[in-house]
C-alpha cells in the first residue's frame, strides 16, 4: 500500500506541475532530481541493509550503515521540504 501511495505523490506532482505551467522552475526541477535520488538511496541502500540488519546478517558495521543512510535519505527529503516551501526564484 505504501509503494503504491509513494508513487502517487510525484505523478499528482508532475501533473500539478505540467498544468500550472511550472515545469520551467528551478527550484521544481532541483526538487525533482532530489527525489529520484531520495528514491535510489531508500531502494538501493537503505532497504537492502535494513533487510540484511534484521536478518541478522549484517557485520558489526551494519546498524550503523543503516543509520547513516537513513540520516542522508532524511536530509535529502528536509531540502526537498524546504524547496518546496520557500520557493526560491518563484
């Protein structure tokens, strides 16, 4: 349910976005980078090493793997917030 909602948010986004006309902005396009790579982080790092933790496969290494990964999906995602809200440029 959650993989379906996340996928909702940035399709109603971009099509917000296309019918007010503010496909053009850079702050827009800088938020929309953020988030494909806020994406990547959570699939390609943050959910394998999760998985890996609670298996209890991971090295002594692991926890904090996982926490610095899910520090920097969380900062991308407050930058993405803050864009979004100051709009700088528009």
């Amino acid at each position: 349910m959650y993989s379906i909602i996340s996928l909702a948010v940035p399709t109603f986004g971009m099509a917000l976005a296309f019918e007010v006309g503010a496909l053009d902005e850079a702050w827009l396009l800088v938020s929309i980078g953020l988030t494909a790579v806020a994406a990547g982080i959570l699939a390609l790092g943050v959910l394998p090493e999760q998985r890996e933790v609670l298996r209890g496969n991971g090295t002594e290494c692991s926890p904090r793997k996982l926490a610095t990964l899910v520090g920097l999906f969380n900062l991308v995602w407050v930058v993405v917030a803050v864009l979004m809200v100051v709009q700088p440029g528009a």
